[in-house]
C-alpha cells in the first residue's frame, strides 16, 4: 500500500522530492485551517509540518492512519505531544540531546546570524538611519549607535543556538554571559561566565533569548525582570513568542529602561499580531524569518524528510522527540 504524506506549510522542495522518489505520495495544502486539516488528515500516514500548523488533539483523534508528525523546525509547542503519545504517534525532528553537527543540520547556523545582525542593526539604530535617508533627510549624528566591542552578552539557554551565538559574538571582543544550569559546571566553554538569570539581566548590555517554550519559559521575561535590567539594554528574541511578556515591553521601551528590542517572534495567543509594539520605533520586527536562509531551509526539509525514511523504514528512532505509546 502506498504511503500518503501531507504537507501543511512551505518547505523547501528538497525533501518532499526526496520522500516521492521512496515511493511516498506527497499532497501539499497550504494554509488550511485546523478544522480544514481534521477532515483530511485520516487519509493521510505523514504530516509534515511548520510551527504555523498547530496539531491540536481534535486534529490528532482524527489521523487515525497517522504513523508520524516530521518537524520542520527546532521547536515542538505546536505539537499536542501528550495526545501524540497516547495515539501512538512518533514526532520527529531533532532531539536537544542529540550530537549533531550543528553547521549541517537544520537552520541553526542562520538563527545565529540572525542574531548577531539583530544586535548590530539595533545597536547601531540603523533601521532608523535607513528611513530617515530614504526620506531625503541627511541626519548624519542624529542617529549615534554604540559598539558590541566590550559589551557584555547574556544569553538565556545555552543550545545549539546559544552556541553558535557565543561563538560568532567572541569575534566582537565581547563579555559572554549565560544562564543555563543544564551546561554550567561543563568544561566545554571556558571563557563563558555561567550565572543566575538574576546576575545575567542585571549586568548585560545585550540578551539574546534561546529557550524552548513551555510552562516554566512562558512570561519569562516580565515586568519584574525588565525593572532589574541594566537600564538601556537591548533584547533580542529569536526563540518563542510568548517567552517575553509583550505588554510589558512595550512598557519597558516607553520608559527608557530597554534602549531597543528586535523581536522575531510574537505571542499568537491573542489571534492577532501587537501591532503597537511592532511599530514601535525602537523595535527591529521581522516576521519569523530568523532561519530562513536558502541554505538552511533546504537543511531542514531533507532533515525532515531523512528522519521520517528512517523511522518508518529502517525503524531507526533516534530522532523522535516524544515517546509514543505502541
């Protein structure tokens, strides 16, 4: 019997060409609404999917020839794992424990650059200084921007990101800083200063933010953290929307105690976009792009589509992030 996988987000073409010449039936439906999804999903052995589809439980009940969810992202919160696992269902994508080349999978590497072209472009108020050009108006001092070199970093999670955040911000002559207890007594790193998220946001200049989103990671970042930051810091979130308290920072940009903020990420539980503090003058947004690079996107889809050729044909479960009841 032919197997059926569903694509319910853009991916790069690489990985679903991949999956065809297996002899894998491949249907692609963009933008479907997840009550468009349960009425389609039992036909189908494989979804493939982007954090913008949200595998709900009612979505889950009704894959009943479901054998396996591949991610094509880092992250899993738009997964319902607990009702995956009951039903039997193996995630895939890349576990945090797993030992990987980090520059040959996923989009790891263009997060990190992401990241550091964040810091650059905030701290030198260059989105600004674009506009107001463009706008014929030649403000040449209006806009002073300040230097990464000797400024201190803090990073919140120590991943595969966070690492290659700290790698590339070392070329900067920058102070790192990191809180991340599942890392700090490692030997791995020995010009990184592990401290307390306490010490890490009152003594940064800049915090870059690469925790996985969960009960204990949601409103992370809030009123009462920003009144400790060191006053004119600037945040950097490529992670999760919902990690920073939105409201809160637009409070905390208002009143001059965050300098700026580029933001990626956006909490969607609301339905809608925080416009106001996506306009925000001081606030760098893009639309979930951080890894979005060519050759990172054709990285994921290929990962994807590998893990899932191995779990169901060589029973390799290496990549399942969950654990799936049989």
């Amino acid at each position: 019997m032919i197997m059926k996988a569903l694509i319910t987000d853009p991916i790069d073409s690489s990985g679903p060409e991949l999956l065809a010449s297996k002899g894998i039936e491949i249907t692609t439906k963009i933008g479907l609404s997840a009550a468009e999804i349960e009425k389609i999903v039992s036909d189908f052995d494989i979804l493939i999917c982007r954090t913008s589809t949200k595998v709900t439980k009612p979505i889950i009940a009704a894959a009943k020839k479901l054998q396996c969810i591949g991610l094509v992202s880092t992250g899993w919160d738009h997964i319902d794992i607990p009702e995956a696992n009951v039903h039997g269902i193996a995630v895939l994508g890349l576990p945090p424990n797993k030992d990987i080349d980090v520059t040959k999978k996923g989009s790891f590497v263009p997060t990190s650059e992401h990241v550091i072209l964040s810091m650059l472009a905030a701290a030198g108020n260059y989105c600004q200084v674009v506009d107001e050009l463009k706008q014929g108006n030649w403000n040449k001092f209006a806009f002073q921007g300040t230097e990464l070199f000797q400024k201190t970093l803090g990073i919140i999670g120590f991943g595969r990101i966070g690492q290659l955040v700290y790698e590339r911000a070392t070329a900067f002559g920058m102070r790192i800083l990191v809180s991340d207890t599942s890392k700090q007594k490692s030997n791995q790193f020995p010009n990184i200063e592990f401290v307390s998220q306490e010490n890490l946001v009152q003594e940064s200049d800049f915090i870059s933010i690469h925790v996985h989103k969960n009960a204990s990671t949601i409103d992370l970042i809030n009123k009462e953290t920003f009144a400790t930051m060191k006053k004119g810091v600037i945040l950097i979130n490529t992670s999760r929307g919902g990690i920073i308290n939105e409201s809160d920072l637009l409070e905390a940009l208002n009143l001059g105690l965050v300098r700026a903020a580029a933001i990626d990420v956006y909490d969607n539980s609301k339905g809608k976009l925080p416009m106001d503090l996506i306009t925000h003058p001081r606030v760098l947004a893009t639309p979930h792009i951080a890894g979005v690079s060519l050759e990172g996107q054709k990285r994921q889809s290929i990962d994807t589509a590998q893990n899932i050729l191995q779990y169901l044909f060589d029973g390799d479960t290496s990549n399942i992030i969950n654990s799936p009841n049989t």
